[in-house]
C-alpha cells in the first residue's frame, strides 16, 4: 500500500517534470541561441561554449528599437481606446433601459459569430478610402472596437446593485459621476481583464498589421520579424539576420513574461476570464 | 447561441449570479430616482463605443458581404457580378486542397490537444496548491507570446540546417529530419507549435473547471467504492462538459483561422500541404488583387466555421437529453 502510493508519486513527479521541460526548452533554446556568436548557431550543446552580447547590439543599431515602438504605442493606444469605449457602452447597456437596447445589443452579440479574419479585407478597403492605410489608426480602430470586452464588461456593470446608484443620484451626482466615481472602482478587476485583452491582442495580432502596415518603418514586431526572417532564404548562415531575429524575439516576448511573473493571479485570471481568441 | 453561448459559460458573472437589475422592490422611491436621468444618458454613453464598432465591426460586416459579389480592380469602382466569385472559388481545385488541409491540421490539431489538455489539467489538480500555481504560471508563459515569435521559436529547434533536433542527429550521424520541407511532416510541426503556444492555456481553463466540482461528489463516490475511471467518466467528464465545449470551440475557431504560423514557416509548402484557408484568401486578395475573390472565399469559410461551431454545440449538448 505504502510502496504504491510512493510509486504513483515518483511518477507523477516524473510527469511534472517531463512536462515543465517540454515547455520551458524553447524558450531557454531561444535565449541561449540569442546570446551566440552566429557562427555557433547549429552549435546543439546545452550550454554555449561562447556568449556574446553582439545579437542584441545588431538588434538594437537595426529597425528593431522602431518597430517595438510602433508596437508598444499600437498597442497602448488599442487598450486606452478599447477600454474607454466599452466601459462607457457596458454602463449604458447594463444600468438603463432604453428604446433600442436589445437590437442594439444584439448587433453586438450577433458580430460576435463572424470570425475576425473575415473583416480585414473590409477594414483594408475603408481605410484606403479613409487614406488611413500604413497608419497606426489602421490597426487601433479595427482592434478597439473589441465586442467581446464590451461583452466582458457589461456582465461586471450589471451585477452593481441598483441601491447604490439611487444613493447617489439622491446626492445630486449627474450620470457620468455615477459611472465614474461609482461604478468604474467597483468593477476593476473587469477593467483589468478588458485591458490585459485588448493589450495582449494588438500585441500579438498579425493579419491585419501585416494588411494595413505596408512600409517598413510601421511595421509591428511580429510583422518585423517576420519580414527578418523572410531574408533568410537568400542568405548564407553566418551573414543571416539569424542573430537579430533571435535577439528581437527574446525583445519581444520578454515583457509579457515579466509581467506575468510578477501579476501571475492577476494576470492568468485576467486572460482566461475573458480571452476566447488565442 | 454557439461559440458564444460557451463563452458565457466560463465568465464572471455568468454562474447566475447576475440579472440585469434587481427586482423592484420598493417601487415609490426608486421609481422617481431612475426617471432622475436624462433621456438622452444611455445613447451617450453607448455611443462612443459604436463610432467605432459601426464602421469596423458591423458595418465591416455587411461590406463584407457585399464585396463578395462584386469585382473590384484596384482604383475603379466596383461591379456587381453575382455569384460569379463563387463559382471561381468553389470550383478552384486549390480552394479545396486549402479547405482539406485546414480541417486535417484543425483535426489533428484537437485530437492531440483535448486529451493533453484534459491530462495536464487533472495533473494541476492533484499537486499541492503551491507546486499546483508555480507549474501553472510556468504552462501558461508561451500563451503570452506572439504566433511569430513562437513559430520562430520552433524554427530554431525543427530547421533542417540550423535546428536543434539536426544537430543532436547529426552528432549521431544521422540525416536531419525534414520537419518542414517535407509535405507528410508540415502540417504536423504546425499542430505541434501551436499545441505547445496553447497547451497550458486551455489546461489552465479546464483546471478551473475541475476546481469548481466540490470534493464532496469525489468523495461520496470513492465510499460507494467507484473507482478512478468511474469517478472521472461519471463525475468529472459530465461536470466539466460545459467548460470543455468552451475549450473545444475557442480552439477550433483559431484552428480554423490558421495563418501566421505557415505565413512564417512553410509559406503554405511543401507542395501545398500547409496553404491554409485564410492564406488562399490572403493570396487571392493581395497577391492577385482580386478582392471579390477573397472576399467570395472569406464567406465560405466564416460559414464552416459558424456551422462547425453549432454542430459541435448540438452534439454535445444533445448528448446531455439522452442521459
């Protein structure tokens, strides 16, 4: 009895471990290949016989420091507007009744259905008849309208008693004091979420820049790098973009690491409470 | 109700907690406080959200629809050609092979991720609560990362010329592996990136499904002697049915969407075993310039994609009538 519970541990143990290693490998393989000479790239020992700070300097002397800009500012700029404006519409749709509220609702529900690929050859032709194309309001307009954090909300809104509000407004507060100073610190934890939504998708998306941006110096990271490593084909290994697209990865990739080691909770609460698209 | 009715299913607030607004209780007072408001309050608050959400969601939509039946060469004005851009797309052979390897990688995809998914989330929820947390944060770390970074991520390890696994062979004198030029392995390396970007996300949701099935019905279980697999087919599968519809559905819908992966790795060869759905509409639309065609295309696929989602929805609600 003693010995098969013992047993049923060291192999779950032994699972646990497997499964840590399967998932932490690529990342620890990215960061040693970003810290090696290029010429030591097929090199397979576990640790390098040579490190190198040199894929970080071409990263940084290149167009990488520009694109994470555009990337950061996209993305900030998305979460910023996206949570402004489905906050202000969760309030509205969660706390009155109004002539229109269901089929207006409804719209937004319904578009909920249609995938998002299916949109960007629509938001491609109004932004070029907008002249907005190669813009960041390219990909933050399209972006912003998120209707699943609208959704998100409006679920947090709702479950705010009434009592509250009419305390309130017995007090004299105009409407938008109500959703600024009541309802808005009540539902933080849905703001959170909202944000962390939004962020992480304009962060990650790469359809719709890869439509809408089309010079190089607007490109986002994923659509950088990707371009990067299109040059690889035409290159021989030791002169290839190799070391500023493995650099520029672990430049990319490590902020949102950081961000979920330090708000783990928080964060992995965040994303799965509302997060559909992966 | 699909897709959505599910995301419904794992959010705050959907447990049943929330009605719209409290019944009205005491109808005198608050009656004179809600009239307080001005008429106009709700549209202004609602509008700002809609100046975006008309143009780029549903009205996107709708052009979206329209675009499919009209040829638009680049700078002219569009014309209407009826169902002609169908026809193209529906008889194109290359359609169809997009099509079929869409829905081999989306299968394979699923079959490899539920079960793995389903273990790891059971796996969580039989560690101690702080080895339970640190794996977990650790499983959910390459959701984080961008389809690129992650696609770029495997290239270092699956390439042929510079990639790890070529390297550990090579020390062995063996030939490297032809993870990505080989038309038979291809669309396997994808579903294996994208399930390793994805595992310990959709593990983690499930995980907190588990979560919430009370000890007590294991417990009662395990006194009138079922045994572990009765306890999961009878207690843990049933319950847990909800969330793993959810699973299954938000997985399938970015299967479904696969793009960036290939785009990078592959770019739809070898021999067009990874030319995936959206890249057909992608090529059709800004390689050919032929957005009706793409457009025509993206139709066809949102409409699998909608009734894949409710079939799946109907199966496995159904299932629930007959127990």
């Amino acid at each position: 009895m003693i010995a098969e519970r013992l047993s049923s541990r060291v192999v779950r143990a032994v699972v646990v471990v497997l499964l840590v290693v399967v998932i932490a490998f690529p990342l620890y393989w990215l960061v040693i290949s970003s810290l090696k000479p290029s010429t030591l790239l097929g090199e397979v020992s576990l640790i390098p016989s040579q490190l190198t700070l040199d894929n970080y300097r071409a990263a940084l002397a290149g167009p990488i420091p520009g694109w994470m800009l555009n990337t950061i500012g996209i993305a900030l700029c998305t979460t910023a507007l996206g949570v402004t404006v489905a906050s202000l519409a969760a309030f509205g749709f969660a706390r009155y009744r109004f002539r229109g509220r269901t089929i207006l609702f409804g719209i937004v529900l319904a578009s909920l259905a249609i995938p998002e690929y299916a949109l960007v050859l629509p938001q491609f032709t109004i932004m070029r008849q907008f002249g907005l194309l190669n813009t960041w309001a390219a990909v933050i307009l399209p972006l912003a309208a998120n209707a699943l954090v609208l959704f998100l909300l409006r679920q947090y809104f709702a479950q705010l008693p009434e009592e509250l509000f009419d305390a309130a407004r017995l007090d004299g507060a105009g409407e938008l004091r109500l959703f600024w100073t009541v309802a808005v610190p009540l539902v933080r934890p849905g703001l959170g979420a909202a944000a962390l939504l939004l962020f992480l998708n304009a962060w990650n998306a790469y359809l719709l820049p890869l439509v809408m941006l089309t010079s190089s110096d607007q490109f986002t990271m994923p659509i950088g790098l990707a371009f990067l490593h299109s040059q690889l084909n035409f290159s021989i290994v030791e002169e290839s973009p190799w070391g500023a697209i493995t650099a520029g990865t672990v430049i990319s990739t490590v902020p949102l690491i950081v961000c979920l080691l330090v708000m783990q909770r928080h964060f992995i609460g965040g994303l799965t409470a509302g997060a559909v698209k992966s | 109700m699909t897709a959505l009715q599910s995301r419904l299913d794992v959010e705050p607030g959907a447990t049943g907690a929330g009605p719209n607004r409290p019944a009205p209780a005491a109808p005198g007072r608050r009656r004179r406080a809600l009239r307080r408001h001005p008429r106009s309050a709700p549209y202004l608050f609602i509008a700002p959200f809609f100046v975006v959400f008309l143009p780029f969601g549903a009205g996107s939509v709708l052009l979206a629809l329209g675009m499919a039946f009209v040829t638009w060469p680049l700078g002219q004005a569009p014309v209407f050609v009826g169902g002609d851009n169908f026809a193209t797309v529906l008889t194109d052979p290359l359609f169809g092979k997009a099509m079929g390897n869409t829905v081999y990688m989306l299968a394979g995809f699923l079959l490899a991720l539920m079960p793995l998914a389903l273990f790891v989330a059971v796996l969580l929820k039989q560690l101690r609560k702080r080895s339970a947390n640190i794996v977990q944060v650790l499983v959910f770390a390459p959701i984080t990362m961008s389809l690129i970074a992650v696609a770029l991520v495997f290239d270092l390890i699956l390439n042929e010329r510079v990639g790890f696994v070529s390297g550990v062979l090579a020390q062995f004198g063996l030939d490297p592996i032809p993870f990505l030029s080989d038309a038979g392995l291809a669309p396997w390396s994808i579903i294996l990136l994208r399930i390793w970007r994805v595992l310990g996300y959709y593990a983690v949701i499930l995980f907190a499904g588990l979560q919430s099935i009370p000890d007590e019905y294991y417990e009662a279980a395990a006194l009138d002697g079922a045994n572990a697999w009765q306890r999961f087919r009878h207690i843990t599968f049933p319950l847990l049915k909800p969330v793993t519809l959810f699973v299954l559905v938000a997985a399938s819908i970015a299967a479904w969407e696969l793009f960036a992966e290939v785009d990078v790795l592959t770019d739809g060869g070898p021999a067009r075993s990874t030319l995936t759905a959206v890249m057909y509409i992608f090529q059709a639309s800004f390689g050919q310039f032929d957005l009706g065609k793409g457009a025509a295309a993206s139709a066809v696929l949102a409409v699998a994609i909608i009734v894949s989602t409710l079939l799946a929805n109907r199966l496995l609600r159904s299932d629930d009538r007959d127990r």
